[in-house]
C-alpha cells in the first residue's frame, strides 16, 4: 500500500532525502521542483516503508489506509504527477552541504523569525562553532506561521515542532521584541557579528491603483488575514462585515484563504486558534457570499489544487462559477485539469438554503471602488476581460467595455505581498527583493538574505528550507574563504546594548513563558492555543509565568 502527500505538504523535501528509493518529487534538484504545488510519492515505486512520514515536519504524509476521507483525493493527484514518466536516479540527491573549513566561532545575526530565518539557522548550526543570534521586533517568533496561516490550517501549523527541536540547538538564542533599524542598526549588528541574514519576508501588499482602493471597507487580505491570526499591529483593527457580500480580489491562496474564513461557519473556526476578537466579529457577521476576483481564466489562477480540494471537501461552503466555460483547454497540463474538473463539479452540485458560497468570478477586473453616501464601500466596477496569448506563453487580461457593478460591503484585495526596503540596505522597488547574488546583498560584504525578502513572495513554509540552504553555504563558503570581518564587540557587549535600548527583549524561555501561556488557555477551551493579541500582555506573560518564576527571569533588562 503506498504512501501519499496529502494538502498540508510544505515542500520543504525532508521526506524526498529519506525515502530509501527516490519516490518522492520533484526533488530540489529537478527543474520543477520551484514550481510544484506539492510534492508527490510515485505509487509504483514507493516501497511503503514509512520513512517519509517521520521526516514529514507537518504530518501530511499517511499509508493509503488511513487516509480520512478528506485526504482520499490526494491518492489520485499523487498518482497523477507520476503518470508522465521521469526518469530519475535510483536514490534521491544527497544535499550537498559546504562544511567550514576552521571550528573557531562564527556569530551570525539572523534578522526576523519566520520560517526563512529558522531554516537559516538550522543549516547554521548543523556546522561546528556557530551561534545564532535571532531578532524579531515582535515579542512573539514564527512569522507568517503564526500570523499568515489560516486558523482552519492546523496541520500546516505543526511545523512549530520543527521549529521548537531548531530553537532548543545548542548555539541558538532568540532576542524578541528587538526592532532592527530602531533598536539597533545594522552597522551595530554588522560590528558585533561575522555576517548578518535578513529574512525579514514581505509584510507589505501590492496596490490595484484604482479609484476608491482606501475607502472605508475597502482594504488588503493582508490585513485580514493578520487581523484574525491576532497579530498585535491588527489587535484593534475592525472590519465591516455587516454587508451580505464580500469582494476578493486575487485568484491566489491567501485570496482562497480569506474567501473561506470568510464563509466559514463560526463555530468551526471557534476550536481553532483564531483570535478572539475575530471570531467575536465572524459570529456577528452577516457576509453570505464572497466574490473571488481572477483577472484571467480557471486555468491561470495562482491557488493551488490542494487548497481547492480542501476547499471543495467542504460541506459548509457552496461553490458557484461565473465568467469561465471550465473547458480543459488543449494541451492543459494534468494538475491544472484537476482544478477545472474540481471547480466544475462543485459548481455543478445542487445549493444548499442558508450555506455561505464562494462565487468564482474570472476573467474580471476592478476598475473602481464604488462608495455609498456615507463615503464607505458600496461595491466595486468589475470589467470583463478577454483573455490574449501574447506570444511568449503568457496569456493576460485585456479589458473590454464591459463593466458591470457588483454590490459589496467589504472589498480585500490580495493580489500579493510585497516585500520592505531595509534600513541601510540596497533595494529593487520593481521586484521589491534586496539585490542579492546565491543571498549575498550586492556590495554589501557580510550581509545576507533569505526568503521573500530575497526571491520575493512564492512557495510555501518549506520553499524557505532550500532558499536558506543556498544563503548558508554562501555566508559559509566566505567564511572560509576570510572573507567575514571579525567582529569588533563581544556577544556580552551586544546584549548589553540591547539591554541598556529596549525595556524587554524576550529569549527563548521567555517565548517558551508565552507559548506556554496561550496553550494552557486554550487547551480549557478546547482550542490549541488562545492567542495573547497586546504587547504588554505578551511582556507580561513572559515575565509572570510560573516556569518563569521558578527559574531567572527571562527578560534582558535595562
Ligand atoms: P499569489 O499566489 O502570487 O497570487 C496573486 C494573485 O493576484 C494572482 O491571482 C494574480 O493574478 C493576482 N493579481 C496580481 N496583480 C493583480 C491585479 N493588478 N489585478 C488583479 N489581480 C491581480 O499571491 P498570494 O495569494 O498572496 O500568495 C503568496 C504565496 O504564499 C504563494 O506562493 C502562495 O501559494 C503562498 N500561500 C500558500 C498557502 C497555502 O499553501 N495554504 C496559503 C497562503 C499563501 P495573475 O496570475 O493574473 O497575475
């Protein structure tokens, strides 16, 4: 009985290097390994010996049989992939790993805390000699993981086991609620460091530049989507869902993300670690139907075949389809039939009285935000589009005169994230990525960068393991070389600066404090975790915790 990648797959490969016959792909050295949506055992060859299961850092990987019926879909896309032959050698790659050359001490800075940042000092550390240094402005690390994932995700929240067994290496140290840039400055960390990483993602959004886009109730997914994940920036934020029907704009995963939350009921997400103040305005909320805009066809949207067959799985949200004959085009590639087929028969399935629909709208286009007399959101000027191959293999959105007003009370646009120009560092506003060359910063010695700060925002949770590989062997290969300035201060004497700057820096046991905090509140409620939402009650857990109390205090103090 063969193995099988089901939805929650984070492609971070762990499972393609310990499956003894290589039936795992792509592998990170095949060409499509950066465009798959997931990876895929092949059924032929799987020898059903489980490996890939414990390497799995999210757990999406089950024997055949016990697959719950919602992962049942996942045997035949599995299958699927491996129906076009590849040929491949008969183990998988060996990760090539540039090994230092010296075992004297290297100290890195590692700038942000997400998944980019904790696969970086993975790799780090599995060299002899090295001690990390992790920095994130928030009291709290994990990044996107904690404030990106959807709350109805929880599988691909497991990753936090990973990063737990990474945090608790010998060499590696956290220095939480610490703002680069603010606090310190990158020449301060450059002068107490062999080298800095920035794996600060992108925590901006793309604009539509369209008349009416920062009207009241109109606003970006990105917002939302850290709005219900309790992000402390969007503890206070509100949003209007009083209005029957509710905009997307984006055909990616972070639209299909919000669309869902959206139309979910309540009391699902209510076992979930949603914030609390979300799930008060999602009980209150009276949006019933949620419109995603994709600017191209069915087969050009950027959301992935395993998040719509979660999506289509469920049995709460009603599926309807506008603007696409969901015809497989001729020479559609296997994956992208699925979709259509999925989409098909979903919007073909009889409606349910009361359910919450998701409205599938394609080849669309905003043109305007419309406001009401009170100068809010009153609904959005979509243009219908014809779809025109250009030549080189892309085929793009050309508007027609077509407009039609569709009605809304909360417009979100999520047409992508966009990455922050970084105090003292160079920055291309077109890609909105630090230039870099294999994640070294262009004329900058000694710095680097790894996740969307570096390739943009693309992937997912895993993708960060292979990118910070690439940016590791690069620091390390210059260390070698001496290419890495010893650093003028001692690591006390950077501490002590950031003591003598910041009120509370919180390490590793002072996160463990807060974490710890979350889950015991949560576990009463039956949830993973109750999110702490406010600084201060994050400073405050950190420092009162009764672990904390039995041992020294966990905070760095002026
Ligand atoms: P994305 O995948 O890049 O999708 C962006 C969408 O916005 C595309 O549909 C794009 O359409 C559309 N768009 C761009 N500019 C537009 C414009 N001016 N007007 C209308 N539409 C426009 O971005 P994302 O959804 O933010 O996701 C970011 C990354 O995170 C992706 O790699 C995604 O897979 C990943 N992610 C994964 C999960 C998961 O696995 N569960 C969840 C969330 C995010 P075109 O194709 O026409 O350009």
């Amino acid at each position: 009985m063969p193995h099988v990648v089901t939805q929650a797959c984070c492609g971070d490969a762990s499972c393609v290097f310990a499956c003894p016959v290589n039936a795992i792909h792509p592998t990170p050295d095949e060409p499509d390994f950066g465009l798959a949506e997931m990876l895929y055992i092949d059924p032929v060859s799987c020898v059903d010996c489980g490996a890939c299961v414990t390497a799995c850092p999210v757990g999406a990987i089950s024997a055949h049989d016990r697959l719950t019926a919602e992962q049942l879909p996942f045997v035949d896309i599995n299958a699927l992939f491996h129906e076009t032959p590849r040929s491949y050698p008969a183990q998988a790659p060996v990760t090539p790993l540039v090994a230092r050359t010296s075992t004297d001490r290297l100290r890195v800075a590692i700038v942000g805390s997400g998944p980019a940042a904790l696969f970086a000092a993975d790799e780090l550390l599995k060299r002899p000699g090295v001690r990390v240094t992790v920095i994130d402005r928030l009291p709290t690390p994990h990044g996107l993981v904690r404030a990106g994932v959807a709350p109805d995700h929880p599988s691909t929240k497991t990753v936090e086991g990973l990063f737990r067994h990474i945090e608790e290496q010998p060499g590696f140290r956290y220095l939480l609620g610490v703002d680069v840039g603010v606090d310190v400055t990158h020449d301060e960390l450059a002068a107490h460091h062999h080298a800095v990483v920035y794996a600060t993602g992108a925590s901006h959004d793309r604009r539509l530049g369209i008349a009416g886009e920062d009207l009241p109730g109109s606003t970006t997914a990105t917002d939302f989507v850290a709005w219900y994940n309790g992000h402390p920036d969007h503890a206070d934020r509100t949003f209007d869902l009083s209005g029957h029907r509710a905009v997307v704009i984006g055909n990616g995963n972070v639209a299909l993300d919000v669309a869902r939350v959206l139309a979910t009921d309540p009391e699902r997400l209510a076992g979930t670690d949603i914030a609390d103040h979300a799930l008060t305005a999602l009980r209150a909320s009276a949006v019933r139907e949620i419109v995603l805009v994709g600017r191209r066809g069915a087969e050009h949207a950027a959301f992935t075949l395993p998040e719509l067959v979660g999506l289509v799985e469920r049995d709460d949200i009603d599926v309807e389809v506008h603007g696409d004959t969901l015809v497989v085009p001729a020479g559609t590639d296997v994956m992208t039939a699925r979709k259509l087929d999925l989409l098909r028969e979903a919007a073909a399935r009889p409606r349910r009285p009361g359910a919450r629909t998701i409205v599938f709208r394609f080849a669309s286009s905003p043109q305007v935000v419309d406001a009401d007399g009170d100068g809010r959101v009153a609904g959005v000027g979509l243009v219908r589009n014809d779809l025109v191959p250009d030549g080189g293999g892309v085929v793009r959105a050309v508007a027609t005169r077509d407009v039609e007003t569709v009605s809304a009370g909360l417009v979100l646009r999520s047409i992508g994230y966009r990455g922050v120009a970084l105090p003292g560092l160079p920055f291309d506003a077109a890609s909105a990525t630090v230039p870099h060359a294999s994640g070294r910063v262009d004329g900058m010695p000694g710095t680097y960068v790894a996740g969307w700060i570096k390739r943009g925002p693309s992937g997912f949770i895993g993708t960060n393991r292979s990118c910070a590989q690439e940016t590791v062997d690069a620091l390390v290969a210059d260390a070698n070389a001496g290419l890495l300035t010893e650093p003028a201060g001692a690591s006390s004497e950077f501490r002590r600066l950031v003591g003598d700057r910041v009120a509370a820096a919180i390490d590793l046991r002072g996160w463990r404090a807060i974490d710890a905090a979350e889950r015991a509140a949560g576990r009463t409620e039956g949830r993973p975790r109750r999110k702490i939402v406010r600084l201060d009650a994050m400073l405050e857990a950190a420092s009162t915790s009764a672990a904390s109390r039995r041992r020294r205090p966990r905070l760095v103090r002026r």
